[in-house]
C-alpha cells in the first residue's frame, strides 16, 4: 500500500515518486489530463521534491493554482501576441500546480474533501475567465491599434454565454456523480469503458467521430489557452484584429452549446446513469 511507504525528512526523488506517482495514479485514463501523461508528472515530481521541504500545505498549493488559471483570463487583454501568450503559459503554470497539490497531499496524507473541493474550484474558475475574457477581448480590439476602450459589448455578452457553456459542459460530469451518490450507487472507475454509447445508432458513430476528432476538448484551459494562441498568431497578420478575434468568440459560442447537447446525450445513452 502506498499509505504505508516511510516518509523522509527530505526524500530522494525516487522515495518520493514511489509515495506520489503510483500506478493507481500513473495510469488513470479519464481523470488524467493528457498534458499530465506526456511531460507535466516527469516535472511535478520536482516541484513536489522542493514543496514537501516547505511548511505549504497542499490547500496551500491548490490555492496558488486557483489564482494562476484564473489570471490566465485577464492575460489575454495584453496587446499583441503577448496576451495569449501569457495566458498559454499560465494555463500550463496552472496544470504544473495541479499535480503538485495532489502529490503533496499524498506525501503528508493530507487527501481531503476540502482539497477536492478545492481543485474544482480552481479549474471551473479558469476555463469560466478564459471563456468570459476572450469575449471582452473581442469587444474591446480596435482597428486602429492597441487602445482599450471597448466599441462592441455583444462580444463580451458572448464571452459570458461562452462561460456559461464551459461551465455547464463541465457540471454535467458533477452532476453524474451527484446522481449516482444519491441512487447509493458505487464510484464509476476510471476507465474510458463507463463512457462508450452502446449500440449502433447515430450516436454512437457520433462518439466514434468525436474520438478520431475530439473538437470537445478544446475548452479545457489548456486546450483553449493553445487555441488562442494560434489565433493570436494569426490576428497578427490582419490589419484588424478584431474580424479574428471576434469570428473566434462566435464560433466559440456556438460550438461550446452543440458540445454541451452532445455531451448530455452522450451521458444519457451510456451506462453512467444506469444502477
């Protein structure tokens, strides 16, 4: 058992990977971001090794994570290419801490339902002003330069609907769990086979094409952080940003509303609801 391994004054980095990164964590399918398979847990592991020497809580840690995804919003009303830039990096800054936390909670065995609590709050807080502040970036880009005076608040009101969107997309998985608590029904696992649609309809060969083309995944913050850097590149080379900028949002907008339909009946029709 994990619980059980001794826990060093100052450990080596491998005592400490042994303690924080177990294959129950290692290999979770769904609860693990892509971004934590491929590079972010080779390097959390170091920041934890710094943490664990220091008197910050993991509450501690997930605290500056809140603060770093949600600052990953107002970053993109910088001028240029520097916004999204700022709000890429602070969105894997964010991602990077989010590691960490965990992994000082299992170091000091201080996992929590406070710290649970926590952690969502940091992520529904910085994709809801990714979203929010896209739009306010939209309606605040003049042709004639950099200035910040706002000219069209509808793109912002679609920031908002594009928040709500991402928060609701994000409520849906909450409100799974919600339903099985309250049904005495055990924990899904973590595994891909609790969300395949059975059968052979249409949504079925609609989950197959969101496989292949996973366009849904875009509002996470990372994913969207990326996105609109790209986005900025590409406004770059428009004497008016704001056409870009501005068909972004609205594409956005809407795309975020047929994820959220998607999503619910993607739940309905799979075994996730089912005693």
């Amino acid at each position: 058992m994990t619980d059980d391994l001794p826990r060093p004054a100052s450990p080596t980095l491998e005592e400490l990977r042994r303690v924080v990164q177990p294959e129950a964590v290692m290999s979770r399918a769904i609860a693990e971001h892509w971004t934590g398979t491929l590079y972010m847990r080779r390097l959390s592991v170091h920041l934890t090794w710094l943490l664990v020497r220091t008197p910050i809580s993991a509450n501690g840690v997930t605290f500056l994570m809140i603060v770093a995804g949600f600052l990953a919003g107002p970053a993109l009303l910088l001028p240029g290419i520097w916004g999204p830039l700022l709000a890429a990096l602070l969105a894997q800054f964010q991602m990077f801490l989010d590691c960490s936390d965990g992994e000082v909670a299992r170091w000091r065995r201080t996992m929590s339902p406070k710290g649970i609590f926590l952690d969502q709050i940091g992520h529904y807080s910085a994709e809801g002003s990714i979203g929010l502040f896209l739009g306010i970036k939209a309606a605040g880009i003049l042709a004639a330069g950099d200035a910040a005076t706002v000219t069209d608040w509808q793109f912002a009101f679609l920031g908002a609907l594009l928040m709500g969107g991402i928060w609701f997309n994000k409520a849906l998985n909450a409100m799974v769990v919600l339903a099985r608590t309250n049904s005495g029904l055990e924990k899904l696992p973590d595994t891909n086979a609790v969300r395949q649609i059975t059968g052979t309809g249409a949504m079925a060969m609609l989950r197959r094409v969101a496989r292949f083309v996973p366009f849904h995944r875009i509002f996470h913050s990372i994913e969207l952080t990326l996105v609109s850097l790209v986005v900025g590149v590409v406004a770059l080379f428009f004497a008016d940003p704001s056409i870009v900028w501005r068909a972004y949002v609205v594409a956005l907008t809407v795309l975020i509303w047929v994820v959220v339909v998607g999503h619910f009946v993607a739940i309905w029709k799979s075994p996730r609801l089912r005693a």
